[in-house]
C-alpha cells in the first residue's frame, strides 16, 4: 500500500473549518464504535459490519456527531476492519 497525496488550492476559513469538524465528528464515531464493539460479548458482530449496519438503519440510527449516512456508515465499517485486523 501507498499513499497518495492530493494538493489542492487554499481553502478559505469556513471551508477548512468545516472539513476540520467532519473529521473531528468521523473520529468521534469511529471512536464510539471501536468501545462499543471492542467488548468480548460483541466479537460475533466482527465478522460482517454489513449486518450491524442494516440493523442501524432499519432502526433509524441517527450519528450522535452529525454525521451523514454515508459518513456514519464508513466509520463503523472502519472500526470493524481496525478491530478485525488487531
């Protein structure tokens, strides 16, 4: 794996801010789920995020940190992949 870096032109203040409370927001989440889930009773939910997932959303799950769909939906998947490769 490698990274890639992407420049882009100056962003001005309310654009960077926020980009900066996205990302503050997504580790937030990313961070609520790798709790939630690091506990031994949770270890059968690690196998697939796509069903903890589905079960979210038929729930009406709503991100605490003001997250989009989307954006919730990554995190979680996320922090089943940290967890599954720690």
């Amino acid at each position: 794996m490698r990274t890639i870096k992407r420049h882009s032109r100056r962003l001005n203040k309310n654009k960077w801010d926020t980009i900066s409370n996205i990302a503050h927001s997504y580790a937030q989440e990313k961070d609520k789920w790798l709790c939630e889930l690091s506990c031994t009773d949770n270890i059968d939910k690690l196998y697939s995020d796509r069903i903890l997932r589905d079960m979210l959303v038929q729930n009406g799950y709503i991100s605490p940190h003001g997250l989009q769909a989307r954006q919730w939906k990554l995190a979680l998947k996320d922090a089943v992949e940290t967890l599954d490769r720690n």
